[in-house]
C-alpha cells in the first residue's frame, strides 16, 4: 500500500478532502464509536441525524452542526453525558479557547 492509499477513502472525486476541519471527522468517528457500543442504536442515530438535519441550513457547516446536535441529543437523552455537563464542558473550552495565543494548543481545564 502507498502512503496516499490510506487516505484515499477521505478524499473527494475531485481529490478536495471530504471534511473541512479535523472535528467534523472526529464526530462522525466518535458517533460510529458509540453505536458499535451499544450506546445508542444505527437507527436511533439515522433518525436524530435526519432530525436535526431537517432544521439546519443546506451547507457543509449546517450538516455539521445538525451531527453535534443529533450526537448530543442521543448523549443527553441517553444519560450518558447530561445535557448540564455538556454546556459545561463547551464553555470550559470557549474559556480556554479565548486565553490560547494564537498558534498555540488549546488546552482545557481538569474537569472537578
């Protein structure tokens, strides 16, 4: 296998990248995680996807964010990760977000 093979399934037709930023991936591959988990189902995930997707704007961006509320949403409705500690977590990387010079590692508060 040559180097580029690896990355070949990620790659458009047109050979442009199919996500735009490395955290649209890690969504994607974070819900796969937890349906092989059992967490919540294919089906449950297909139908939240189709939820939220129907409720954002037609864009690369809209869909990405329809897949954080769809992942959140099942999280949430799971109990795994409650709705409260997710808004926690999200500011807590805003905070860290905002005092990262630019160029450098964000890097998050230890969680209480």
């Amino acid at each position: 296998m040559q180097s580029g093979d690896a990355l070949r399934p990620l790659a458009r037709r047109d050979g442009d990248p199919i996500f735009e930023e490395a955290w649209q991936a890690q969504a994607l591959g974070m819900a796969d995680t937890l349906v092989k988990a059992g967490a919540f189902s294919a089906g449950d995930w297909a139908a939240a996807l189709g939820e939220a997707v129907r409720v954002e704007d037609d864009t690369t961006a809209g869909y990405y964010r329809a897949v954080l509320r769809a992942l959140e949403g099942l999280l949430d409705g799971g109990g795994a990760v409650p709705a409260p500690e997710l808004q926690a977590r999200r500011d807590a990387w805003a905070r860290a977000y905002e005092k990262t010079p630019h160029g450098e590692p964000v890097e998050l508060e230890k969680a209480e």
